[in-house]
C-alpha cells in the first residue's frame, strides 16, 4: 500500500471533488457550445457522468427520478431508445439507457420484451448487426446487442453462435479487429471484439499473445495510449486498450505507473474534467474515461469496474448473480 500511495503522491492525486463537481455542473448548463453540440447523444453523456459519478461513489447526488423520467421520454414505441428526446432510436444509446438503469437498480421499469426484441431485430442473416433501421454494420454493433442483451438476461433471442462467427471474420492478421471484414485494427474496435467474446464466453478465437502485443506496443513515451500505430495518445484508450488487455490476461505488458501519470496530468486541477491530453479542454466523455481507466489500474478511492461490461463490478455482481 505504501509504495502506491508514495507513487501517487509524486505524480499528482486525482482531484475527485472537483471532478464530481465539473460532472453535475455540466447537466445545468442547457444553454452552453458543449451542451447544444452534444444534444443529439445526451444520453451517452448521461451515461458517462453517472458511471463516473458511481465510481467516485456519488451517485446519490443525483435525482434518480428525474433522470429516468427523462430516459423514458428518449424511448420509442419500437422498443429502442433515442439520444435525446424527439431523436432517432439506435442501438447506442439503447445499451447507454439500459446501462443507466442499471446503475440505478431500475431495470425493473423496462418493458424487456420490447427493448429485447428491438436489438434482437437488427441482427442480420451473417450474424453482424445494424445499429438502427438504416442499417449501418460494425462490430461496435454487435458488441453493443451482445451487452444489452447479457445485461437484460435476454442473449437467447439472438443467435449467439452467428453473432460470434462474424466478429471473428473481423479478426486481422496483427491479432486486432477492425470494423467489418478486412477494416483496419483499431483499439476502439478491438474492445468491441473482446468485450463481447467475454460476455459470450468466446475468448478462445483470440489470439491473446499477438493481440496483447499490438496492444501493449500502443504506450507511447508519455505513458499514455494510442488507438492505431503513429498516432497522438489520447486519454480515452486508457479505457479501450487497458480494458482488452485485461479481458486477455496481458495487462502486465504495459508501464501501469506511467499510465496513471499521463491520465493525471490530463486533469483540469481548478474546475475539474479531463482531456485528451495534458492542457487540452477537458470533456464528460474524457472524464469518464480516464476515471474508468484510473478505476482498470487500481487508483485508490475509485471504485472496481467490469472491463468487459463498463459497469462498476457491484453494479454487475448485482444483475448477474441474482436469478
């Protein structure tokens, strides 16, 4: 314990406080550039900073009744949910309302049936899915159905088998995954892939040793993460990459201590938030992240979260282990 308390305090501490305050002060300003440009995925935002939030163990400064009267307003007679009142439904911000219930414990109030059926319904004949009724296929997709679906214990309404085949037709020759079949490895995509072998209890189609290598080679000399070879890091990766790495069992491979500094120096110290990197303007969807990440490396004072899920693991333990 003395040697990462030592550690921590040389690099700097993670400055919750300010971080909970930057969250629950970004929901009042309706009218700010951040809050008209993020308006169409209010409900990824809603996620980020509730999870985030959760993991800093402050959720109950939220009201739990206002958000969720807000989260039915996003849902669609089709089952699937919108990113903001009067929008589009996607698979999106159907796992991010479903995750937010989740937190909360309010699972309870979905019609399961209904939102199963709407992410059941945009499985294609290969297995991939669309992410709305215009049909665009990623993986990203697939992941997306496959946790929902675990989460609202409905997986049976899919075909598993197929869902996982087409994922594993995205593998490349590098050990990642990309997109759709022959797309580029990315790290984004690649916790997409993994996650959902996890869930599905499917690792075995990885190669863990090559892709943990692609992955590990993606610490630059700041300590923080990219998401393709030449790239900048970017705060964000320290939850896709770290998260994979886990799920394959290499996150030995990577400067942990390293990492840690790079996510804390992204810190704003003065109004709180994280950025993408050191100096930059900080963002809800880089705060959580970085929390998330600190969360993976063990940070002191943050709670545990699921790699494969990106739900604390209480909140987890919680669904999965009752019937």
């Amino acid at each position: 314990m003395s040697s990462s308390s030592s550690s921590s305090s040389q690099m700097g501490e993670l400055v919750a406080d300010k971080h909970v305050r930057y969250i629950l002060m970004s929901e009042k300003k309706k009218e700010s550039f951040e809050s008209v440009v993020m308006d169409h995925l209010r409900m990824n935002g809603a996620y980020w900073g509730l999870t985030t939030l959760d993991l800093l163990d402050k959720l109950p400064s939220v009201s739990v009744d206002e958000v969720v009267s807000w989260l039915l307003t996003c849902q669609h007679e089709s089952g699937g949910f919108a990113g903001n009142t009067g929008h589009d439904p996607h698979v999106l911000y159907t796992l991010s309302a479903v995750q937010i219930l989740a937190l909360f414990d309010k699972l309870d109030i979905l019609d399961v049936a209904k939102v199963s059926s709407y992410i059941a319904g945009l499985q294609n004949e290969d297995g991939s899915f669309s992410g709305d009724m215009w049909g665009e296929v990623d993986t990203r997709f697939s992941y997306i159905a496959i946790c929902s679906l675990s989460i609202l214990k409905c997986l049976d309404k899919i075909n598993v088998e197929k869902a996982v085949d087409y994922i594993v037709s995205c593998k490349n020759l590098d050990g990642g995954f990309g997109c759709t079949p022959g797309a580029e490895s990315h790290a984004g995509q690649i916790f997409c892939c993994v996650g959902a072998l996890a869930i599905t209890g499917s690792l075995h189609h990885v190669d863990k040793d090559l892709l943990g290598w692609w992955l590990c080679e993606r610490q630059v000399k700041s300590g923080g993460l990219n998401g393709r070879p030449e790239k900048l890091p970017d705060v964000c990766y320290s939850w896709w990459v770290l998260s994979s790495l886990i799920m394959i069992d290499r996150v030995h491979w990577i400067n942990k201590a390293k990492l840690v500094k790079f996510i804390l120096d992204c810190q704003d110290l003065e109004n709180g938030g994280i950025s993408d990197r050191p100096d930059d303007a900080v963002d809800i969807f880089h705060t959580y992240f970085g929390v998330a990440g600190l969360s993976l490396l063990e940070y002191p004072g943050v709670k545990a979260i699921d790699p494969a899920y990106a739900l604390p693991v209480d909140v987890i333990n919680r669904i999965l282990l009752t019937k």
